[in-house]
C-alpha cells in the first residue's frame, strides 16, 4: 500500500505539525531552479524525517504511527535526490 503525504490523515498532533513543514519544503524544492536551494530544502527534509523517525510516542501497535513512519522513509528517500549538490563560484 502506497502512503501518500498529501492525502494520508492522521490523528497525531506532531505528524499534523510535520506534515505542514514537509508539505512547505517540497513545494519549494519543486518551485526552485536553483540546485543549492534544493539541496538546503532536502536537507530540511531528512532533518524534519528524523524526527518523525525518533518520535517519542512512538507506538509500534498504531497503524497512524506505521503510516507515519512508511510516509517518513518514503519523503526521506525522495530527498536524496537533491544531496550533494556542489557549489560552483
């Protein structure tokens, strides 16, 4: 089963909060031509996924946390894409 952050809903008050940040974040990687930008904005991604991935309310038994966390991975792995981007001066 695909999660799809843009219509996944869960009750969680911190994925609420997280899903905005990764929401604003890919939308300005998506806006941006520049390859820097982007690299900053996937940055602020894996950085916002591993918090989703180190939740102190973590409960192994609750599908919106498993969905949560497949959601994380998934915009984790997406990010990559952007790493490494070297500065030309």
């Amino acid at each position: 089963m695909k999660q799809d952050l843009n219509n996944t809903t869960i009750s969680c008050p911190a994925f609420i909060k997280y899903k905005v940040v990764l929401l604003s974040k890919k939308s300005g990687i998506s806006n941006s031509v520049r390859p820097i930008e982007k690299s900053i904005l996937a940055e602020d991604i894996n950085n916002t996924t591993d918090q989703m991935l180190n939740c102190d309310k973590y409960d192994k038994l609750s599908l919106d946390c498993n969905v949560c966390n497949k959601i994380a991975n998934n915009q984790k792995k997406k990010a990559q894409r952007h790493f490494n981007v070297k500065k030309t001066a």
